[in-house]
C-alpha cells in the first residue's frame, strides 16, 4: 500500500500546486490561461505553442516540460475544473477537476536540435489522465482516474476512495501537510505488455547501488514479499488472489498481463498520513499490511 502514498498526494496536490507557485498578495491573480500558465512557469513555449482558454478551463498545444537532465515534448494539455480562476485566487482546491495531457514524448536536454527530434520523433507517445469529485462539506474525495496509457505497451489506472479530505492547510509547511484524510478503497488495474517493465520497474531499481548486481536483491525481496503475502490471513487475502500476487511477485520486472488489485481496509479507514509517513522497518510494514484486505485478479495477454 506504501506504494500508492505518492499516488493519492498527486491529485491532492494538483490543484493547490497552482495557487502555491503563483505570485504573492500583490501580484495580480491570474484571470485567463496565459497568464497562468506563464506565472507558473513550468511549460516552455516557442511559435508552434498555443495557449486557449475554454469555457471550463483550459487547452495547450505543443509546449514543452524540462528537468536536470530530459524534456518533455507536450502535445495538447486541457485542464476542466469549477471556477478554476476563482479556485486559484482563493488558495482553494476546485470541487472537480480534468486534466488530460496527450502526444507525450520524452527526450534527453542536449543541445542539438536535431538530435532532440529524432529523438523525439522514435518515441511512442504516452497520455496521462487525472480526474476527480471532491465534496468540500462531507470531504468525500473521489479519484475517478489517475492514468497512463502508452499504445502497444499497456496502461496503468489508479483508482482511490477518500474520506475526510480538506481543502489545503493555510500554512504548508511539508508534503505531508496536504496528506490529511481516510483511505476508504483503491483499486489498481495494470494492463501490462512492456509498459511496467520499461516506466515503473526502473523507479524501484534505480534506488538500489549503481555498482552492484541488482538480481540477487530482486530474488531476496521476492521472497520476503510472497512470504508476507502468504502469512496473512484468508480472511484478509483470499488463496486465489494470493496466487496472482505471488505470480506478479516472481514475474518481476516483467509480469505481462492484465492484473487488478483492490485494497480496502479492514475495519476503520486508514489515514493518508500512516502511509505517507517514512517506514522502512518490517514489523512497521507488518503492521501496516495488517490493516487492509487485498484482493487480486489475473488475466493473462491475449495471443496476437
């Protein structure tokens, strides 16, 4: 479950993100797309770019995302949300928000135009999706889509119930901060054909040494894992779904198919903080899994 923890703050995040990096109390609030994306100033734009504002948002063409060392090429973004520039001047997170951002490909940052787009031009664009239903009063939050999809390789959709979520914290002083609410429910669904084995595997590996071989620490930590699984109760994991974790388990980094897990939690919901929170202790971890029920189903890649 510690795995989703980034996953939940993400939309959490989103929206009040846009009010946090904006200019002080007396700069103007942006009214119009431009000038709220240019105050953001995470987008570069050049003369294909095009910024316009819709009647319950906004839509980007052909801009560009850098980091240290890689680019992202952008090819439209629309963003929906309730009273967006009301949300953004009132530091408040909107009651519903879309975002869609589609024709993504990455490259490395070098300086060679001509070599970032054929670069550019080998990739498979991927898309990403973010959709939520957020109840101010009763703080039912609904993440109805946090998705990727990469044609020919797969897709990974997150799925999340919460309950008792607030809107953003006047004073932010950590990450954490904005991790106040209840996991109610989340489901998983990874429909794999490369997709986990070329994106998310190397988010994990690229934790361990750089100088060692990482295949006798994958083989130990699978057995740890499938140890766990195994231990708890049928009440909590039931035999078949312990055989489909298991089955992912040893498949890694390259468990093709179609997998979907569902994870509530036992009695009381589960604070987004207990998962945020830093854990590397086992009877921690234990403790934790010890919380929830799981459920997993398999279905394996349809022969081409």
């Amino acid at each position: 479950m510690r795995f989703a923890a980034p996953l939940l703050l993400l939309p959490l995040l989103a929206a009040p993100a846009f009010a946090q990096d904006l200019p002080g109390d007396s700069e103007p609030v942006p009214t119009d797309c431009t000038s709220l994306f240019d105050n953001l100033g995470i987008l570069n734009r050049d003369k294909q770019s095009h910024i316009e504002d819709t009647p319950t948002g906004c839509a980007i063409t052909n801009v560009y995302f850098g980091s240290s060392y890689s680019r992202f090429a952008i090819g439209r973004i629309t963003l929906e949300a309730d009273d967006l520039f009301g949300a953004v001047a009132g530091h408040n997170r909107p009651a519903q928000l879309k975002l869609n951002v589609s024709g993504v490909r990455t490259s490395p940052d070098i300086d060679s135009p001509l070599n970032t787009y054929l670069i550019e031009m080998q990739q498979i664009p991927f898309e990403l999706n973010l959709a939520y239903r957020w109840d101010a009063t009763s703080g039912d939050f609904h993440l109805d889509d946090l998705s990727m999809h990469m044609p020919t390789i797969g897709s990974a959709v997150f799925k999340a119930e919460l309950s008792d979520v607030r809107d953003m914290p006047a004073s932010i002083e950590e990450p954490t901060d904005y991790a106040r609410g209840n996991v109610e429910k989340l489901t998983v669904t990874l429909d794999n054909h490369g997709l986990f084995t070329h994106v998310i595997a190397p988010i994990f590996l690229g934790t361990l040494p750089y100088d060692e071989d990482p295949r006798p620490f994958i083989a130990d930590t699978q057995k740890t894992v499938i140890g766990l699984i195994e231990a708890r109760p049928d009440s909590q994991i039931d035999p078949e779904s312990k055989a489909v974790l298991a089955r992912f388990v040893n498949a890694f980094p390259k468990p093709d198919g179609i997998y979907h897990f569902e994870i509530a939690p036992v009695d009381a919901p589960v604070s987004l903080e207990s998962l945020v929170a830093p854990n590397d202790n086992m009877v921690g971890l234990l403790e934790l899994l010890a919380r929830f029920n799981l459920s997993a189903e398999y279905q394996p890649v349809a022969a081409e």
